[in-house]
C-alpha cells in the first residue's frame, strides 16, 4: 500500500484562489452565518469529485465579508484537488486573514463516500498554533 507524501498532505493549500473582498462593518456583538450548501472539490488521491456543505460563522469586528467574491472564492474549489481537512482550515484561514474577525468558525460536511461521512471543524481564534498554516 503506498504511504502518502507530505506533498499530497498538503495537496491545495498553497494555491492561489480569489481574493475575499470585504465591506467595512457598520454594528458589534453579532454573528454572520452563510450557507454554502453545493460545495464541489476533488479528492487529490482518488481525482474524484468530492461534495458537501460549509458553514462559516463568523462575528465581524472592523469588516464583513462581500458575499459575490466569497462564492467566486468558492468556486476556485471546483476543480482544486484538496483534502476535506485542508479545504475547512484553509478556508478558515482565509477568511480570518480576510476580515480578521472575532471569532469565526468553518464546519464541512462532506457527502458520504463508500459509506463513510465526514465532518471537520475549525475554530479561530485558534487554541494553539501548531505551525502548520498554509502561508
């Protein structure tokens, strides 16, 4: 059985999608939740198509995210070969570097494939760092 690489680990989390474009927030102390319920990528060990659903909450604090260059940022996904795990943080991590919030958090549900689902969740401001950001 071939063992997987660190490069296929780390397959799309250093490739370029569109920017997240902001607008400046006008309130404090509430929460943002969007949707994104046909989310497509490709599984970068199989070449499959990988479905699911995102989550993003978010509390804004100087900016809210622009929601037109949010799903062109999505939609650079498509045809991106990325882990489920990569796919949540590296969103997370975008928006965070985006509209540096207060808290935000990204939740993928992936479609079942050959009978197993799959759940991720990533949360800022992060625990701890383990180093292992994308940039």
């Amino acid at each position: 059985m071939k063992r997987m690489t660190d490069k296929e680990a780390r397959a799309g989390l250093d490739v370029k999608l569109p920017a997240i474009e902001t607008f400046p927030n006008q309130f404090r102390d509430y929460e943002i939740r969007i949707e994104i319920p046909e989310f497509t990528s490709v599984c970068p060990k199989t070449g499959l198509p990988d479905f699911g659903t995102i989550t993003l909450r978010y509390i804004p604090a100087k900016a809210c995210l622009e929601l037109k260059s949010l799903k062109e940022y999505i939609l650079a996904y498509r045809n991106l070969g990325i882990f489920y795990e990569n796919v949540v943080n590296r969103i997370l991590e975008d928006v965070v570097k985006a509209c540096r919030p207060v808290q935000a958090e990204v939740v993928g549900e992936f479609s079942p494939r050959g009978g197993l689902m799959s759940v991720v969740e990533a949360r800022f401001p992060r625990s701890r760092e383990l180093g292992c950001g994308h940039e």
